[in-house]
C-alpha cells in the first residue's frame, strides 16, 4: 500500500476490499475486531485524499439482498472509529452505490452494501464473477486487497477485481502473511500448535502440514475425543468422529516416528448432557479420567490436570499457534480449560499467534486484552488454509 499511496492516490477512488464479517445480534455488533483491524488501511488512504471505497460480505446471504445481512450498522461503527462519517449505499453497483460513490470528496469514505447480496461474488462461474468484478471495477481506480479473512476465497471482489485495476495489499494483509510466514518457516523452537474446536476433521489439513514443523501438538475441544478413541479409550457421550479414526491413528504413530509429541487431555470435565448456553444453568460437571470416560457422560472441557499439563508445554515454548477453543466455553462450567490456555499463552515468553475468528471472539469474550497476544488473526479459515500450505486465490491475484 505506501507504494501505492507513494504513487499519489489524492483524488482517486480507491476500493478497499475488507473482511468486516462481524457477528451480530440483531443489528448490534457484538465484536469488532474486524472492523478495528480494517481501520489503519482506510484512514490512511483518507488522509491521503483518496477516495475510499469500502466493501465486504457479511454472512452468507443467497445471491440476493437480505435485510438481516446488511451491513449499516457496520458502516455506523466504522465512522465511529474513524471519527467521519461513513457514507452508506444501499447497494453495491447499483444506482446507490453510483450516485453515493460519484459523491465522495477527497479524504471521505464510503461503504457499499454487502457484497454477497449479488449472485456474482461468490458464483463458481467464471463468466458470471468476471461480469460483476467489472461492474465493481468501474466504481474505482485502484484496488487495495486487505480482507484478509477472505482472501481464501474465490470471489469477484478477492480474486477477479485485483486484475481489472492497479491493485496493492493493505497493511493488515501485509502483518497477517507476515505473521503466518514466521509460523511455517524458520520458525523458532520449540513450537507448539495447540489446535482445538469441535471437528477433528476441520482441522486434518493444519495437522498434516504442520506435524513435521512444530515440536509439539495440543488438542482440546470436541475434537480430543477422537484422538483419545484412536488411543483405544473410553469416550462416553462426547463428540466422536469415527470415520476420522483411520487418519487420527495413522498421524500418531507419524508423531511418534518424527519425535513430535502429541499432548491429550488426561482428564476432562464431564456431564450427561450438553450444557444449555442460553440459560447458562449450572451444569454440575465432573472430573474423569480421560483415558475412561463413563458411557452415560460428554466431554466438554478438559481438565484441572490437563490444564497445569498444557499450560507447562506452553510455558518454554519460543513459538505458539493457537485455533480453536478447549472446551463449550460459552457455558462457564466449561470455560476454564480455553481461559488456561489463553493464560498459557500470556504466561509464555513464546511469540503467540491465535488464529481464527472464533478463538479471537472467545479470547475478548473471556475477557482477555488481545493487545497482550503477539498477534490475533482476524481470518479463520483464511489463516488455517494457509498454515495448510495452500495457495489462497486472494493472495495470488495480488502476486502478478
Ligand atoms: C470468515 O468469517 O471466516 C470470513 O469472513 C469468510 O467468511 P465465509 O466463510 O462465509 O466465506
């Protein structure tokens, strides 16, 4: 981006493609983050008298608009931050977006509507994403790539629109890519991947690419079962992914010929019933051993020895990467084993990276200062794609 704005953008319209996907409730934001995260980018494009053209997808609307995705209160938020006011169209290239673009000042933002609210964007036809890049194309004159949540995504506004303009990468694009880089290469040791969520299945691709970089792998969450079923343990009622089995087993017994440890709970906080998260009632867990879990019983967090185990793996550790909570810490029955490794992670000298929208929601929403962390992802699924060692469409495009 400096060499674009090096360039002179005063007086260009400049589209900033951002990930501003933020949860809601209603139409109040309930985290933020992704719309902070966008904030440096756009307000140097402003002051540098760019016209700033900002859009993104919220949810996964149909193709079509969607008033439950619409993203006015995000521009609310935006020109909040930014202390300007954000002009919102209603649309995103249509007569809206048109007349709202055509009246930008220099310095002053606007916010197209959702993006996904035209089948284009996200079409799997080529023909059909290139006739709506165009459209957008002919809202700018330059295109700045910093959504970085979505740039594993092969979408018009990601993909198709960096070739149809002068394009450059945002400056939380450039900290994201840099950040994943020191995580799969030259990394220092000893690192360790604490990888948890509830699917063991989501998280395979992360596993495979990382088990002969990292020195060490702790699991938690829903996904632990299955790890602790392919060690031939009990699991109960807890969350169990059998057709996974061949491959869990077949990555242990790669861990143990690589020297690469694999840290399981040895003990998990359980009840006969997945907690009810909305009334929050108390759900009277119990403390078992991991390696036996009673028939009638659901894991749902690990437990109090697993978590002085975690937190010790963590504790002389140089590097760690962080996805995916421990447990339902939405319930504060089963909060404490995500809250431990959140703690870990302060408690380490290690450089620490959590990735992933929902462990960076669970970490503010356990009430944790995500300054304290060396670096919060703002992309999910963009972050882990990457530590998958795949090419991501949106970086690629940005590469010519
Ligand atoms: C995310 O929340 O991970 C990104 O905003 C991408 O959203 P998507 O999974 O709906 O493409």
């Amino acid at each position: 981006i400096d060499e674009l704005v090096g360039e002179g953008v005063s007086g260009k319209r400049v589209f900033v493609r951002a990930d501003l996907n933020v949860p809601l409730d209603g139409d109040t934001i309930t985290d933020d983050g992704r719309i902070r995260a966008a904030v440096p980018t756009i307000k140097k494009l402003a002051e540098s008298g760019a016209r700033v053209v900002v859009a993104s997808h919220l949810g996964r609307p149909k193709g079509a608009p969607d008033p439950q995705f619409s993203l006015a209160p995000v521009a609310r938020r935006l020109g909040e931050l930014l202390g300007s006011q954000v002009a919102f169209a209603t649309d995103t290239v249509g007569d809206s977006a048109k007349a709202t673009v055509g009246g930008i000042t220099d310095g002053g933002v606007t916010l197209l509507e959702n993006l996904r609210f035209n089948a284009g964007e996200t079409s799997k036809d080529d023909a059909e994403r290139g006739a709506f890049a165009d459209e957008l194309a002919a809202l700018a004159d330059a295109y700045v790539s910093d959504g970085f949540g979505a740039v594993h995504r092969k979408h018009a506004s990601v993909y198709d629109l960096p070739a149809r303009l002068p394009h450059a990468a945002g400056s939380l694009i450039a900290t994201e890519v840099g950040v994943l880089k020191k995580l799969t290469e030259d990394v220092e040791r000893p690192y360790a991947v604490v990888l948890g969520g509830a699917k063991v299945s989501d998280k395979l691709g992360v596993i495979d690419h990382l088990l002969d970089k990292a020195d060490r792998l702790l699991i938690g969450g829903g996904m632990a079962y299955t790890f602790l079923k392919a060690k031939g343990y009990e699991v109960g009622k807890s969350l169990l992914q059998e057709d996974q089995l061949p491959a869990v087993k077949g990555y242990l017994e790669r861990a143990e010929e690589l020297g690469v440890e694999f840290v399981l709970p040895v003990d998990v906080l359980a009840a006969p019933e997945f907690p009810d998260l909305k009334t929050k009632a108390p759900a009277d867990p119990t403390v078992v051993a991991a390696d036996a879990i009673p028939a009638e019983l659901e894991g749902l967090d690990i437990g109090p020895e697993s978590r002085k185990l975690y937190a010790a793996k963590l504790a002389d550790a140089a590097t760690v990467f962080w996805n995916g909570p421990m447990g339902v810490f939405e319930h504060p029955d089963f909060a404490e084993g995500t809250k431990a490794v959140a703690q870990g992670l302060l408690d380490s000298p290690a450089f620490t990276v959590v990735g992933g929208g929902d462990s960076a929601a669970a970490v503010r929403q356990l009430g944790f200062d995500e300054n304290a962390f060396g670096h919060i992802s703002t992309g999910g699924g963009a972050s882990l794609e990457y530590l998958e060692g795949k090419t991501l469409p949106g970086l690629a495009a940005l590469e010519d």
